[in-house]
C-alpha cells in the first residue's frame, strides 16, 4: 500500500519538474528521482548555509564562555553557601 502510495505521488510530480514532461515509464521515474535528489541536496545546502550565516561560530563559543562562567559561578556560590553552613556550628561549639 505504501509503495502504492509513494508511485501515485512520484506521478503526480510530473506537473512539478517539466524537465520530465514528455517522458515515459523508467525513464520518466530515473528523471524525477533525479530531479527529487538535486531538489533536496539543494535544500539541505541552503539550511546548513543559512544556519552558518545566521549563527557564527564566534557567537556560538561566545554564548557557551557565557553559559561556562555562569555555571561556575552558580557552582561557587552554591559552595560558599554550603560551607557557611556547615562551618556555623562549629564555630557556636567552639564559642560555647
């Protein structure tokens, strides 16, 4: 059925590519596979394009330096507060 269905659509893009119109059977078939296969890769080209252009790899080590520091200093401050609160009763034994 899926085979079916992937054939009824590959014919119907005859209208989509007239570089294929007037062909027929495989031939018609090898054209539009070929036809899909430059489609897509130059689809894909233009995404990874488009995202090179719009994200920098610049940008990109600049937000993960950013998102490191912040870590860190959360990571510090978490262990400033632990400690502070660990070392308070010792320091009321000691006073006692």
């Amino acid at each position: 059925m899926a085979s079916t269905m992937v054939e009824q659509s590959r014919q119907e893009l005859g209208a989509v590519f007239p570089e294929c119109e007037g062909r027929q059977g495989a031939e018609a078939v090898a054209c539009r596979d070929a036809a899909l296969t430059r489609l897509g890769g130059a689809f894909s080209q233009g995404v990874a394009g488009g995202l090179v252009r719009s994200f920098q790899p610049w940008l990109l080590g600049l937000a993960f330096g950013g998102g490191l520091l912040v870590g860190m200093l959360v990571f510090l401050s978490l262990s400033v507060a632990r400690l502070r609160r660990e070392v308070e009763p010792l320091r009321q034994r000691r006073h006692a």
